[in-house]
C-alpha cells in the first residue's frame, strides 16, 4: 500500500504534464483554426471587392465643342488670301 501511495504523485505529475502540453496542443490548434477563418473571410472580401469592381461601367469621355478656326486661308491663283471672320 505504502508503494501505490508513493507512486501516485508522480502520476499526477505526469498527467499535469500530459495536461500541459495537450492544453499547449489545443492552444495551437486554436491559433491554426482561427488564421483559417481570417483568411477565408480575407478571400471572400477580395472576391466581393473584384464582383463591385466589375459592376463599375467605365463612364464615357465627356464631349468637349471644339471651336473651329474663324479664319480660312483661300488660295486664288498665286495668292493666298485669308478670310476671317
């Protein structure tokens, strides 16, 4: 009897150990699982982002008058004669 009660606190060691690393384990597979599901909700962002850029219709170049020169250059003969107006 004396023996198993001797042997019982190095059980419970080993187990608080055991706990220990498992808590540690848990506490990494928490981290992973939770960069997953950042990156997935990064993903599913950018794609949101890429689906209203595609819905943006480019807008037209504006139409801008353009003045047409007052003045015309005729040419009679030999001469070049301008005419503006």
């Amino acid at each position: 009897m004396v023996l198993v009660g001797a042997c019982l606190p190095a059980s419970a060691q080993a187990l608080d150990s055991l706990n220990g690393s498992n808590a540690l384990i848990r506490q990494n597979d928490l981290q992973i699982l939770q960069n997953r599901v950042q990156r997935q909700q990064y993903q599913q962002q950018q794609q949101q982002y890429r689906a209203q850029d595609r819905q943006i219709v480019q807008q037209p170049q504006p139409i801008v008058p353009q003045l047409k020169p007052s003045c015309t250059t005729q040419i009679i003969g030999s001469i070049a004669v301008n005419n503006c107006r």
